[in-house]
C-alpha cells in the first residue's frame, strides 16, 4: 500500500496540488495512485513530496537494503541493492 496520503498530510500538501504539479488532474491522480503507477511516476510524486520513493511504498518490516536506479531514456531500471 503506498504512503502517498499519509506523506502529504504530514507535510500540509493536499492530493490536488500534487496532481497540478505533476501536471494531471486531480481525479487522474486519484485513478494512478489508486491504480498500479508507474516507477516513473513514483519518482515525480517522490520528488514533488521532497522524500525517497521508497518512503512512497509501506512495509511491513524495516528495509536493510536499498534498491538503486538509473535513468535509461525516459525510464529508470534496477541496477541493484545496497545495504543501508
């Protein structure tokens, strides 16, 4: 389950001005983070927030690894993990 919600109430960002920042409206936004988004699109949500993208995605048990992109194109691919 993503954090979206959580993180933005906790920073006083309301759903529709992430949406106006990331471009789309506000029912389009609800539909992509109620949906399946994309890695690309949890890097703009991440990067409007001001927080990893992996604070986006809940977890159960703490993280001991952190995965690692790279940008190819107009998409990013797992390159890999380290410890944190």
């Amino acid at each position: 389950m993503l954090r979206i919600k959580e993180i933005a109430k906790e920073k006083g960002i309301s759903m529709g001005e992430i949406a106006q920042k990331l471009g789309i409206s506000p029912v389009g936004f609800s539909k992509t983070i109620n949906g399946n988004p994309t890695l690309e699109t949890l890097l703009k949500i991440a990067s409007v927030l001001d927080v990893d993208v992996l604070e986006l995605i809940e977890s159960s048990k703490p993280n001991q690894y952190r995965e690692l992109f790279e940008k190819v194109g107009d998409t990013y691919r797992s390159i890999g993990y380290i410890k944190k």
